[in-house]
C-alpha cells in the first residue's frame, strides 16, 4: 500500500501488527513505512537492512524469525 490517499484509514487497524521493511526498497521507500508505523497504532516498524522490496525472498531466515518473535509476543 504506497498510496498516500488511504493514510486515514491506518488509524482504523486494531490488530498488533508488524511492518517489516527492506532498508533499499526502492519501491515503497522506508518514510512510507514510517507513516504506517506513526498511523497504526500498536505497530512496530523493523528495518531489515540490505534488503529490498520482498524481505520474504530477499531475506528469508530473518523475515521469518521476525515473524515467529512478533507471533511469540
């Protein structure tokens, strides 16, 4: 979600929710990510460094154990 239009409906998430993002995406740049972390409430915003665009194929071991850390609580 890179459009800026739907920031106001951010707020409206209840779920915790995790924002894994690639420090290179070139795609979504990180100051998206940024303002989806600043709209939703209960987010956390982790950078995964050297990665682009798809962390989940790019980085695999550490998108998942990202994942399994933020499902772990």
């Amino acid at each position: 979600m890179h459009s800026l239009t739907l920031r106001h409906l951010l707020p409206g998430i209840a779920t915790p929710t995790l924002l894994a993002w690639g420090g290179e995406d070139a795609i979504t740049p990180i100051d998206s990510g940024e303002i989806y972390q600043r709209a939703i409430p209960r987010s956390r915003l982790v950078v995964i460094e050297n990665c682009g665009h798809m962390p989940e194929m790019e980085k695999p071991t550490e998108f998942a154990g990202l994942i399994e850390n933020f499902l772990a609580g």
